[in-house]
C-alpha cells in the first residue's frame, strides 16, 4: 500500500521534497470527494437553509491578517498546549461528527487512533457508528471526551462514557432541534440509521430511530439551563457546552456548570443566519474572562486559521469537515497526514510572526483587514 504520510528527504537543488502522497489539505479534500457518493458529499459539505452561515464561517477568517514580525530569533516554536488538563501535541481536537461509517469503514476508530499518533485528541459523538466502548478500547489515549446530546437518556450515556474510560462529556447544546438542511431535504437524503446507531445498544438508551424521532421533532420538549445543570451535577465527570455563540450563553454555560465553552455554530448546520463562530469568538471570550477554556469550531481550514482564532480568544480548534476529509480520502493515514500538514503550517505560520509558543499568540498578532 502506497505510503501516505512519510515525506522524502529533499534531493540537492529541490526547494520541497517529492511528496509520495499528500503535500497539502486540498489534496485530501479533493480525495475524499472523489470516494463519496454525490448525496454523501452534500451531506458532508452543506449546511442550513441558504447556507449563508456556512459561508460566513470562511468569510471571518479572511477578514483578519497575521502581522509579520521579521528577525524575531523564534525558531522551532513550540505547538504544544493543554485542553481541560488534555495534553496536546498542537491545539486541535477532532469534533464529534456522528455517521462517520458514511465516509470510512474505520469511521470514529480511525480518527483516533490518527489522534492517538499524532498527540491530540477526539470528542468522540453519540450519534457515530462505533460505541463510545470501541472507539476507547481501540485509542484510550485519545478518545477522552465523550459527546452527547441533552435527552432523556442524557445520564445513561454519561456514566456509560465514564466507565468506558472518558474523563469528561462534550454536550452539544445548539441542537434542541435538527437544523433544516436544504441540500438533504432535495436529495431526500435517508442513509442506513445503522451509521448512526453505535450508542444505542445499551440498557436505557433509546433505539436510533426514537433518538432521531426526539431530534428531528419540533414538538419535542427541549431542555433548558436548569434542567442541564440538574443532570450535570449528578455526573461525575466535568462537561463542555458545544454551540455557544454570545456572551449572554456563555454566562449561562458557566452559571450551569461548564467547566469549559466551543463557540460553535455547527458548521453552519443549524441556525441559519447564524453569527460566524470567529466573529462570535471575542465576545464569548471576554465574557468568559479567563474563567474557562475555550475551543472554537466551525470553519478551520488552515494552520493559520488555528492561529487567528488562537490570536481571538481561544485555547484550541475543534476540526470537523478536515478531519471527514482525511478519514474518507485515506481512513487513519488520511486524518493523520491532515493533523501534520495543520501543525506544520502552524508551526510555519508561528515562526514568521515571531510566536515561540501557543501562549505567545494574542490579538496584538493580528490585524483587520480593510473592507
């Protein structure tokens, strides 16, 4: 099989080594849509309603450049940090993107043990198509947080999750309802539940048909903060609030328990028109005040989108369409070589501004661009 990650050593005379396989993202992206069917790749790629957050996502990260900072003497600058205590090799986590079997065979297993090569770390979905179980026995270095969505099953998966191994839930609080995705209601888009369904073998667990039922449904109750709060506290793990935009939710998370906040519109696929998650970023932040963590999600693309948001706030970037990419173009060597090819870039992209370390990237890196 055909090496997709190793890079040669350059020949004399050569400004970049031969790449025997990917040398850069859009190669992996161009890969993975060549594997999938039409009606996946619209399921993959599409967002809510006309798509207009989805495309705001990358209109906010053109918005801002990195300011140079020649003759620094910063060489070999340092990706490393930490997320809720999680050491990471660079400030990236993999999102719980659920139906991962869609793009994979190897679907949530391969992302992390990719995460488990690479030093970072998957939010592992509730609705994937490996149990929280599996995906842990195959990468307990990785596979440390658990997602889940707030139904009445919510304490159920969450001691599930703890006794699996995961030190803390990820819970995805934008999705009261399903979003309503254009490109999947034209394409009359109905996978096999099977891809969705890893979670739901368990005593107490709704079967995947029920769950989906509860999030697809306008009429069913939604929970509030209270009510979250309520069964948090009866958890024994600490948990994340995944879908915050503004302050006023961020507040909200924090007086609820969150022991740390994504600002996250996800990937465009809810609310529609909804703010970009990079311009919703400063406020949530400042709101949070240093209280929290923060990772920011929906529409990383780059190593230099890493450093913005960094630069605006956050302690880490959660990847989900990137990381799709690589499982579906080559399963575990494709989402490794797409964590390496983002950490170098970054890395790239730290010694030209002059940034030793994750800790030295501020908003005093950045600069608006004109409009």
């Amino acid at each position: 099989m055909t090496d997709l990650t190793s890079t040669p050593p350059a020949a004399p005379g050569e400004m970049y080594p031969q790449e025997t396989g990917f040398a850069v993202l859009d190669e992996i992206r161009d890969a993975a849509l060549e594997q999938l069917s039409p009606e996946v790749v619209d399921y993959l790629e599409g967002g809510a309603g006309t798509e207009a957050t989805l495309r705001a996502n990358r209109g906010a990260f053109g918005r801002w450049a990195i300011k140079p900072r020649p003759m620094s003497g910063v060489s070999g600058p340092d990706t490393g940090t930490e997320f809720l205590g999680l050491p990471l090799s660079a400030p990236v986590l993999t999102a719980p993107f659920g139906g991962d079997g869609l793009f994979h065979d190897g679907g949530q297993i391969a992302v992390a043990r990719a995460n488990a090569a690479c030093g970072t770390a998957s939010i592992v979905p509730e609705a994937g198509t490996f149990s929280y179980e599996r995906v842990a026995e195959a990468a307990p270095a990785a596979a440390r947080i658990a997602q889940l969505h707030p139904f009445e099953h919510f304490e159920v998966s969450a001691e599930r999750a703890r006794r699996a191994g995961y030190t803390t839930l990820c819970v995805t609080v934008d999705c009261s309802t399903a979003g309503f995705r254009v490109r999947n209601r034209t394409n009359r888009f109905s996978p096999d539940l099977a891809y969705f369904a890893g979670n739901q073998d368990g005593v107490g667990t709704p079967q995947v048909a029920e769950m989906f039922e509860r999030l697809l449904g306008l009429s069913t109750p939604s929970w509030d903060w209270g009510r979250l709060a309520e069964a948090t506290s009866r958890c024994a793990l600490p948990w994340i609030a995944k879908g915050v935009l503004t302050a006023d939710a961020a507040e909200q998370a924090i007086a609820a328990g969150a022991a740390a906040l994504v600002v996250s519109n996800h990937g465009g696929r809810q609310l529609d028109p909804a703010p970009a998650s990079l311009d919703a970023l400063p406020e949530v932040a400042a709101a949070a005040a240093g209280r929290v963590p923060i990772a920011l999600d929906s529409g990383v693309r780059t190593g230099s989108d890493i450093f913005t948001a960094l630069a605006l706030g956050a302690d880490a970037v959660l990847i989900g369409r990137l990381a799709a990419y690589g499982l579906a173009a080559a399963g575990e060597e494709g989402v490794r070589r797409t964590i390496e090819l983002l950490t170098e870039e970054l890395r790239t992209v730290m010694m030209l501004a002059g940034t030793a370390s994750v800790s030295d990237i501020d908003a005093n890196c950045l600069t608006e661009r004109p409009r």
